[in-house]
C-alpha cells in the first residue's frame, strides 16, 4: 500500500481531492463514524475494553467521570498500579493536523515493509501489532515536537471496578487516514447536548458551563497551532462532571 511509503504525498493528494485539509478532516470523520455503526470486521470492530493491547489503533468512548467523549487513540503501553489498569496511549485528537502528517509519514517510512504485511491481512483482528511504535519511541518523537503532552493514560476501570472506557472499537492500518486524522470535537458536542437535556439541579448548570466552554474551544479552532490542541488537551479536565 503507497500511503506508508511517502504518507505525506498520500494525505496531501488526499487533501485535494477533497478541497481543503478541513474538508478531508470532516469527511474521514464521517467515514469513521459509520464505520463505526456498521462494524464491518476488515477495517473496524468492537472489542472488550479489556482486550486493548498496544500498537494498534483504537476509537474509543471514555467516561470522563460522567461525560463520554470519544477518542481515537494510538496505544503504546499497559500498566497496572496499584490495582489500576491504566492505559498509555497517544490521543491522536491531541496533534494539530499537519505536525500529524508530518510525525506518522516519519513512523511509516521507517516501518513501511511491515505495514505492507499487515495490510496483506483479511481481517482486523488478524492483524499484528505494531510493534515498533513502542512508547519509548513515540515519546522521544513527540518529545522532538514538543508535544509530548499528547500522550494520555486511561483507566480501564474505576475503583468501584466499573470500566472507564464504555465503548472500544479496533481499526486496521488499512484506515491509518480515518484514525489519524478523526477530530471528534463537535460530534462530541452533540452528544454533551444531549446529555445535557437529561441533566437536573447542579448537575445541569455544571454541564451547561462545560458545554459553553467546550463550545468556545471548537469556534476558536486553530488548524496548526501547536498552543490550541495543547489546550484541547488540557480541557479534558473540565470535561468531568463528577468528582471522583
């Protein structure tokens, strides 16, 4: 497959087709969400919250203590602490657009020979690892763009040992774009409306000030600035609704 060999020529000629880089960003989303409704076992499917494993990638639903926001992940490591599964993984919603093609066209040169084979797989379950992209690695290269603050753990479970991570959906290579470049925001915002309306007392009125800001962060979308997905990042903070 050619996107692995020069993945920047394959995304930039990507971009054309579609107009404009936010135009492919919107329609790779809209794909992935499909896919996601309609799993179809070659390039998505759902699987158990505690069956992720790293080097691959995964869409999933994490509840940020009452909100469940979705999140395309690249996961690089398992740990357990204390009890607490915790899993390390890049939020690829984390890297502006542009530094994300610029980063994997790097990983994927250096790993070319064996994406091809994965690619050569029917299904996505039967696909291997990608073992190369371990943590030490990524972290040294996000280190290098000063972003890597990207990297996010996730409790599989809480401590009353209910899972954190609600939904978990395994992609293939094959759809390294949908994955890479899916930014979740405003369909995460339908689903925070929502959420809103079932909401009552100061439950309600804490969600609506998170939805105000929330809605802010997604009308001040700054395509390439490494400063506002910073702050994407740092707002998953305010996304609980509850304490723990």
């Amino acid at each position: 497959m050619g996107m692995f060999r020069d993945f920047e020529s394959y995304m930039y000629g990507l971009i054309g087709m579609n107009g404009s880089i936010t135009n492919m960003i919107k329609n790779l989303t809209d794909k992935l969400i499909k896919l996601r409704q309609q799993p179809n076992m070659k390039e998505i499917m759902e699987i158990k919250p505690d069956k992720l494993i790293p080097g691959r990638f995964y869409l999933i639903q994490y509840n940020y203590n009452g909100n469940y926001i979705w999140c395309p992940i690249l996961a690089l490591d398992y740990k357990v602490i204390k009890n607490n599964h915790i899993l390390y993984a890049i939020n690829l919603e984390y890297l502006p657009p542009k530094f994300k093609i610029a980063i994997f066209n790097k990983i994927f040169k250096a790993g070319k020979e064996k994406l091809d084979k994965i690619t050569q797989k029917e299904f996505v379950r039967e696909e291997p690892p990608m073992n190369f992209m371990t943590f030490e690695f990524m972290y040294k290269l996000l280190k290098e763009y000063k972003m890597n603050w990207a990297i996010t753990s996730y409790s599989i479970k809480d401590f009353s040992n209910n899972y954190k991570i609600k939904k978990s959906y395994l992609c293939s290579v094959k759809i390294a774009p949908e994955i890479i470049m899916a930014d979740f925001k405003r369909h995460n915002s339908k689903n925070m409306i929502e959420l809103q309306k079932s909401l009552v007392g100061e439950d309600a009125i804490k969600m609506s000030k998170i939805l105000e800001d929330y809605q802010k962060l997604i009308e001040s979308y700054q395509e390439d600035s490494i400063e506002y997905h910073k702050k994407v990042a740092l707002f998953k903070e305010k996304l609980k609704l509850f304490k723990d």
